[in-house]
C-alpha cells in the first residue's frame, strides 16, 4: 500500500468507529486500548487550523482546556488535577521556554491505558494570531511522534501494521434502497423530490449518503457504518450545521450545497446539500467535481 | 507575475470565472481581485465570508475527523458556482471565486490551485 494513504485509511477507520462521542458531546480521541493518546491530542492540535478552544479531558480526572490556531498551541487557559501548570497558565501567549512545563502536563492528560476526549467551542478572533504560540509540529519533534501516521507507526521500534483494506462494497449496505444510479444524471432523474435526485445524480461518486428531515427523511444508500456515522453527526450537528448553510448560503431559504475535501479532485470529501426541511449528507470518494455540478444543475431544473 | 496578473489570467483561460479573489481568510479580507465589472466589493466581501464559513465547523471538524484537513470547498447554489481554496502552506491565505454553472470544475479546481500555491510561494 502507499504510505500516502495510510493516513486517509486511518481516517476512514475512525469514520466507521461505532463509539466516538461521549455523552456531553465530547468526542472521544484515544480509548483505553490506543497506544498514544498523546499521538492523538497532538493531532487534533494539529488538524485545527482556525481558532478553537479545545478541552482534553482524560479518564484519569485531569484536563486541560488549550487555546490553538493554525497548528499552534495558543495558551494554556484552563488546567484540573494538574500540577505545574502556573508558567504555562500565567503566559498571555506560550513560548519557547514553556514548551517542557507544556509537554508534562499533555502527557499527564493524555497518558496511557485512559480515554482521551476533546470538545471544541469557538475562541474570540482577537486572540486567532497564528504568529504566535508554539507550533504542534515541534512538540511533536520534541515526543518523537509522527504527526501522519496511524499510532502503531508512532511507536519507536513498531513496525505499522498495514490497516486492513476498506471495501465499502462488501460492507453490509443500509436497507433502504434507491434505484439503480446512472452516471450522468438523465431526462428521467428529474422526478420525485431534489434532495434524492440531486444524489442519485452524484452517483458513482457519492458512495454513502442519507438524507434527513424532508419529505426523503430517512432514504439512505452505502454501507451501513459510513451511514451510521453520518446519521449521528446529524443528530448531534443538525442546529450548528444548519446555520453554517445559512451563512455560505448566498439567498437564505434556497437550496444550498458544498463540497468539502483536501483536494476536491482525488480522496474522499464530504458533500452535505440542503432544500427546503431537507439535509443531505454523504462521502464522496475520487473527483466527483463535474458530475456534482451537472447533478446539481439537473435537480434544480 | 504579480498577484493580480496571475488572478486576470485565471479569469482569461477560464471566462465563466466571474470573479477570482485572493484573501486573507484570518481578517476575513479580499486583497486582490479580479473579474467581471459587476461583482461589487460588497459581493466580494460576502464571498470571503462564505469562505470562511465554509472551513469552519461544524464540517470542518466532520472533514478533518474522516479525511483530514479540509484544503477545498464548492458551495453551489441557484445562481453560481462558488469555489474556495486554501494554501496549504500559509492555510490563512485562500482564493475564493464565483462561477458560472458549467464550467470545467476539475481543470479550473486544478489551476487555481497552482495559482494559489504560486501567489503564496511570493511569485
């Protein structure tokens, strides 16, 4: 297998974990098997690249509330059942020099054989100054761990174990089916509601979707777990992500879809599409781009 | 070539780009623009903002549980196409451009790619 895609595999396995909120809405990083929970807390640092209050809090009753941006740890704004944490909590922006005081007290949180959770609430924009802060990438340095690869490969002296290959096709499939898809979407996919349309159009490229609220509620394609995942987002998410559409929509109420992936043209993205009391929400696998677009433009006629 | 000679270029190969904007999404500002006469800087500052919205969560967070750090967007509605990239490199720098239905999504996706990586690289 490519090295490449063993993050992106990595990251599919975790679409498909059954478990990964806690109850409060956190979500959970590290369960008590994982053999880096710091892997984990660094690469949620990592992944955040606009402003965000993230609280870690582990099962062994510490936690730590870090404020990051732009794969820099901010400031340290928040700390329980820790001890050494006055450098680091009393320094309006973290340096250099706290970087030892900061390294203690993230493995103290995200030590072994505990579960790791994180919940992220938005900072003010104001105190976003990416030029600032000590960059995740150097503690990562500084714990020998490798910020893109699966935790085993983290391990000094593990060799990774290659992940078992997804194939969504021999997954079980939802049991709500649609009719069979067309590539290109035809004169005869323009009936029925939009939403469903709109999704078949996108097919081969949408490989798992469902759609909520809506006179579709509840119609479904691909594999179970990817569904399941996505059903659970929704109902955790539906508010906040509504109010996102609201804010890239251009006209409020219309229908509004967005796209969003590394590339857009090769792994996977998420594509989530609203009309009218509507979600939809799936995985789109490879470079969906024109037949998105043409799948749209036909659901709307 | 300068920031805004790359931007008109864009707009020259690809002519249903109605507007390519360069920003800065952490001020949530347009720097640079280029495109039709029509779109305003009113239509440009809501695109950056739609910009911003469209990396944030709570998608961003579904994206980047999933597949990693989100680095594109295509938000379509009922009027345009709209198409958003951010550097990986400097992640705060993005274009954000408004399109025509029917454009080549995967050849102008892969240009204004290179156009970006290109204005934040200094050329």
């Amino acid at each position: 297998m490519n090295k490449g895609t063993l993050p992106i595999i990595a990251r599919l396995q975790s679409l498909q974990s059954a478990a990964r909120v806690a109850p409060g809405g956190a979500r959970v990083i590290a369960s008590i098997s994982d053999q880096s929970p710091l892997a984990a807390l660094l690469r949620e640092v990592n992944e955040t690249m606009l402003g965000r209050a993230l609280a870690f809090e582990s099962s062994n009753g510490t936690s730590l509330t870090l404020e990051v941006s732009g794969r820099r740890v901010l400031r340290l704004t928040a700390a329980n059942g820790l001890s050494g944490v006055d450098s680091c909590l009393s320094a309006q922006a973290l340096e250099d020099e706290h970087k030892d005081d900061l390294i203690k007290l993230l493995q103290s949180v995200a030590a072994p054989r505990c579960e790791l959770r994180v919940s992220a609430s938005r900072i003010g924009r104001e105190r976003e100054e990416v030029s600032i802060g000590l960059p995740v990438a150097l503690l990562a340095d500084l714990l020998l761990i490798d910020l893109n690869l699966p935790e085993a490969a983290s391990e000094p002296g593990l060799e990774p174990e290659p992940p078992p290959e997804l194939e969504p096709k021999a997954l079980p499939r939802s049991k709500v089916r649609l009719p069979p898809a067309a590539s290109e979407p035809g004169p005869g996919l323009a009936t029925g509601p939009m939403l469903g349309r709109f999704a078949r159009g996108c097919s081969p490229a949408l490989i798992a979707w469902l759609i909520v609220g809506g006179e579709e509620d509840g119609t479904t394609d691909g594999p179970e777990e990817m569904i399941s995942h996505l059903q659970g987002f929704l109902e955790v998410e539906g508010e906040a992500l509504s109010l996102q559409l609201d804010q890239i929509s251009t006209e409020p109420g219309t229908p509004v879809c967005i796209q969003l992936g590394a590339t857009l043209t090769e792994g996977h993205s998420i594509l989530c599409a609203r009309s009218g009391e509507g979600f939809l929400l799936g995985v789109i696998e490879g470079d969906g781009t024109q037949t998105l677009m043409r799948a749209w433009a036909a659901a709307l006629a | 070539m300068g920031v805004i000679e790359s931007l008109g270029a864009v707009v020259k190969a690809y002519p249903q780009a109605r507007a390519v904007a360069f920003a800065d999404l952490s001020s949530s500002m347009i720097l640079a623009s280029q495109g039709r006469d029509d779109v305003t800087q009113e239509i440009l500052d809501r695109l950056c903002k739609q910009a911003r919205a469209s990396f944030d969560d709570p998608l961003f967070s579904l994206s980047v549980e999933a597949f990693g750090e989100p680095h594109g967007a295509i938000v379509m509605g009922l009027e345009s196409v709209r198409v958003f990239l951010r550097s990986e490199s400097e992640p705060a720098d993005a274009l954000c451009c408004i399109c025509d239905h029917g454009i080549d999504l995967a050849g102008f996706v892969a240009r204004i790619r290179e156009t970006l990586e290109h204005i934040t690289a200094g050329g």
